[in-house]
C-alpha cells in the first residue's frame, strides 16, 4: 500500500472510529464540560461540541483548502476561529449528536469523493497554510488525520473527566 493509500485508508476510518465513542457517551453528559479543561489535548468543547466542531471543520474548512490548492497556485490558507464558528453556529446549544455525526460522516465522504482519485503531481501542489507554514496537498491530509486523532483524543480525556467524577459522599458517579 502506498503512503497515499494509507492516509486515505486513515481518513476513511475515522466515521467507524467516531461512532464507537458515541456509543460510549452517556446521554446526560452530551453538553457536560468540566470544571477544569487542564490537560485537554485539543480544544474546550463538549462531547456534542466536538462533533460539532468536527462537522464544522471539515466542511469549512478542509474542503475550502483543498479545493483552493487545487485550483490556486500556491494559495494563502487560513485557520479558522473554532471558538468563534462555534458561537456563531451556537454549538453550546446543540443537542442532536446523531445530527452532528450524520453531518461529519457526509462531509467526510465529500472529502474522500474530492481527493480519492488525486494523482501525484495533485499531491504535490503547495500552498501557505496559516501557523503550518509551506505544505503541500499530501502534507494537508496528514494535517486532517492529525486533527482527527487530536479530537477523539478530546472526546475521550472527557469521557475519563466523567468516568472519574466523584459526588458528594465520596463515590464515583458515573
């Protein structure tokens, strides 16, 4: 298999890997955030945020890039505010993460559907991308995989948070 092929084998994995954390998520706990974010591999959100987040990201922000460096030479990319498309999409009030999921999921196969039958020389193109500096296309998806396993790293430091809460007599309560 080629270092292509494995990214892409990465990036289509990451639905099914999702979905076996929400299986996990108590239902109660979707909006729950903890009282410190201390340790947190990625950003504050909550378990539905992430999702959210996730969503919100790979539409408006992965398919721009890549469709931008394919179709530019050499474009400027740019991060985006998570915490600003997330109060402007009002995250904190989302309460459908099978919406959400549903959502990701779509947007991941119009991922795969934009960069499954890229050829070598697409792989090579370059841009600007914000902090990242010079990359180029490949470079960009290792970036996605990246923040893939950084956000299910979240969704699991936070199941840790809720596994591990004590109530008031001293008990675990979840």
């Amino acid at each position: 298999m080629t270092l292509i092929e494995n990214t892409l084998d990465v990036l289509k994995g990451m639905p099914a890997a999702l979905e076996k954390i929400l299986l996990m998520i108590p239902p109660a706990d979707l909006t729950w955030t903890p009282d410190s974010w201390d340790g947190i591999p990625g950003e504050r959100f909550s378990l539905i945020g992430q999702v959210c987040h996730l969503r919100d990201i790979e539409a408006d922000g992965y398919h721009v890039r890549i469709r931008r460096m394919l179709e530019e030479e050499n474009p400027d990319l740019v991060s985006l505010d998570s915490y600003a498309l997330a109060a402007e999409r009002k995250v904190d009030e989302a309460t459908d993460i099978e919406d959400a999921y549903r959502s990701f999921r779509a947007a991941r196969e119009m991922t795969l559907g934009m960069i499954g039958k890229l050829t070598g020389k697409d792989l090579r193109r370059t841009g600007t991308f914000a902090e990242y500096g010079a990359i180029t296309l490949h470079g960009l998806l290792h970036f996605l995989c990246s923040h893939d396993q950084q956000h299910l790293a979240c969704l699991h430091w936070l199941l840790g948070k809720i596994t591990s809460r004590v109530d008031g007599s001293g008990n675990f309560s979840a």
